[in-house]
C-alpha cells in the first residue's frame, strides 16, 4: 500500500532534496505540497518546488501557496544559508503555471478530511497552527505527523538552544505541540539529535556523480552553496541535510530510535524556540511526542542513494568501500 504523503516545506536546498526522494519512492503517494515561509519567502519557496518537481518531471502534482509570515515573530528568512534564490544561488529556470485554486490551508481541511496522510512537516509549523484555527477536526485526522524540527540534547542551530523551523514560529511550534497534547496522539520529531548525522561528505557526493552523473551534477549545483555555509560557519567538510531524514523515517520508522516525551516550546526570551523535552516526566504530562535521538547513517544514505539515483542495492555496493 502506498502511504498518502502532504510535505509542507520551505525549499530550501535540504527541503528539494527531501522532495526528490519522496518523489523517487515507489511507497508514498506524494498528493501534495504546502509551502511555508521559513528558508525562502513563501513565493521563492513555490517556485523552486516548481523546479524540482519539473526537474524529477512530476509538474503532476500540486503546489499551495501557504503563510507568508509567522503567527506572530518578525519573518526571518535563511538566505543566508541556502543562497539568493533559496535552491544554493543555482538559478534553475523559472516555471510557470500552477494557479492557485485554494490556499495551502483550505487544501488540508479538504484532503485530510477525505484521506488518511501522513504530513511530512520540514519548514516552520505556521500552515499547521492555521489549520487548527481553520479546521482543528482535519488536523487531528493527520494519520502521522513527522516534523523535522527542534533538538533534546544537541545545541541550537540558530541560537543556543533552539532549531531553526520552531524558532522562526515558536508561537505555531508551541500551538502543534499544544494539539498533539489535546488529541493524544505524538509527533515524530525528528530534531537536530538526528539530523546532524546525516553530513553529505564530498566523497559520497563524488561517489553520487560516478553513479549518476547528471543526478549528480544537479545535487551538487544546488548544494555547493551550502557547502561553502557549512566551511565558513562551523567549519565542517560537507553539509548537514536534515529534510530527507524525515522522509526516511516516513518510509522505514526502523531507521531511528527515541523516546516518547511531553515536548514544550519556549515563545520568548533567549530560550525562544527552544523545544523542551520532558522525558522524565516532571511536568507530569502525558507524551505528546516521539522524540528522536539515534539514527542508522549508513542505513540513511544507502536508502537516499537508492531513491534519489535509482539504484538497487547490489548497484551500490561500493558504498561498503567508502562506508
Ligand atoms: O534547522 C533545519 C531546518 O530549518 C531544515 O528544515 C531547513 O530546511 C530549515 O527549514
Ligand atoms: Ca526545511
């Protein structure tokens, strides 16, 4: 069976790949795309999912435009992180098309209330605290909620102690993680504990393009930018891609391991955004999330290479060489 998927995302250089690799799985039905403001201007962020599902040739699938702002924070971009243009300063082709039959929130009231999806969350949760205002029913017929965001006991990416996704919305992070408490049902969170393993090294770049020489040459187009971001700030060999982790976890919940937690998010204050994981039960609240602490690397990119390349695992046995 495959598995109905809505991504909301803000692209962003680690959210387009997260997109080709849902595109590229033969087990999830990708029905939709929300776009967020976080990374790019809610606009930017269109359009450059217009260029990678033209690029994966999927313009088969519908794009909503969703918040242009926080619920309540100044909008702060990451330009500085994925380049001008949102997708590492590659300046794809523009693409046109796609009308705007409805918002992004009005397009999850609809499809949640006929579909049981899973919403793959890798942008600020601002679409997902309008859709507890718009229709709270739908939300709670969210069938799994994976949100790549916050942290437990990995540092900040944006300030000391928070993610950037609920930093930039903590007010919408704070109202998500409120509804998961009300419904009795837990996130997946899928935080910086996790993803900060996932480093795409130049060496399984390189090993990308010997493989794929075109998939290749386009991931590296859009990511050198990155790259470069990651020498100049933390002084790292590669780039931390966080998204498609969540889409791993979405396909095989094997890859990770956790533990379920009552989760807070801090609205103001140095501490904004900081996601407080209760995993000793003080506050004396039920669990309301999943929060991630382990990961499979090795697991991880053998399934990225295989969607994204299109290779079966004998096909990447080399892997094992430059594992
Ligand atoms: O903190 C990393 C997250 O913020 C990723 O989803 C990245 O794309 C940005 O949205
Ligand atoms: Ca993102």
């Amino acid at each position: 069976m495959k598995q109905n998927v809505i991504i909301d995302c803000d692209p962003g250089i680690d959210d387009s790949l997260a997109l080709m690799m849902a595109l590229s799985s033969k087990d999830i039905e990708v029905i939709g795309i929300t776009i967020v403001c976080g990374n790019s201007p809610v606009e930017m962020g269109f359009a450059n999912a217009k260029k990678i599902l033209k690029h994966m040739n999927r313009l088969d699938i519908p794009v909503y435009l969703g918040a242009d702002k926080p619920l309540k924070k100044e909008y702060v971009n990451a330009l500085d992180t994925h380049g001008a243009d949102g997708l590492g300063e590659s300046f794809l082709e523009e693409v046109s098309g796609y009308e705007q039959p409805m918002q992004a929130v009005e397009f999850l009231s609809d499809v949640l209330r006929k579909k049981a999806c899973t919403v793959i969350a890798i942008g600020p949760l601002t679409n997902l605290a309008h859709l507890i205002a718009y229709d709270e029913e739908a939300f709670h017929r969210i069938e799994k909620l994976i949100s790549m965001g916050g942290n437990y006991r990995s540092h900040g990416n944006c300030s000391p102690v928070a993610e950037y996704n609920y930093w930039e919305d903590p007010e919408a992070a704070s109202m998500v993680y409120a509804q998961m408490e009300k419904s009795g049902k837990k996130l997946y969170m899928v935080g910086l504990d996790v993803t900060r393993q996932i480093v795409l090294r130049p060496d399984l770049l390189s090993y990308m393009e010997r493989l794929e020489p075109l998939q290749g040459a386009f991931i590296r187009r859009i990511t050198k930018f990155y790259y470069d971001f990651h020498w100049e700030q933390e002084r790292l060999i590669g780039c931390v891609i966080n998204d498609p982790l969540a889409v791993a976890y979405a396909l095989d919940p094997q890859i990770c391991s956790g533990c379920e937690a009552y989760v807070q998010i801090e609205t103001d204050g140095l501490c904004r955004g900081q996601s407080v994981v209760d995993a000793h039960g003080f506050c004396k609240k039920e669990a309301n999330a999943y929060v991630l602490t382990e990961v499979d690397v090795k697991k991880f990119f053998s399934m990225f290479f295989a969607l994204v390349l299109h290779k079966s695992a004998s096909e990447l046995i080399a892997l094992e060489n430059i594992w």
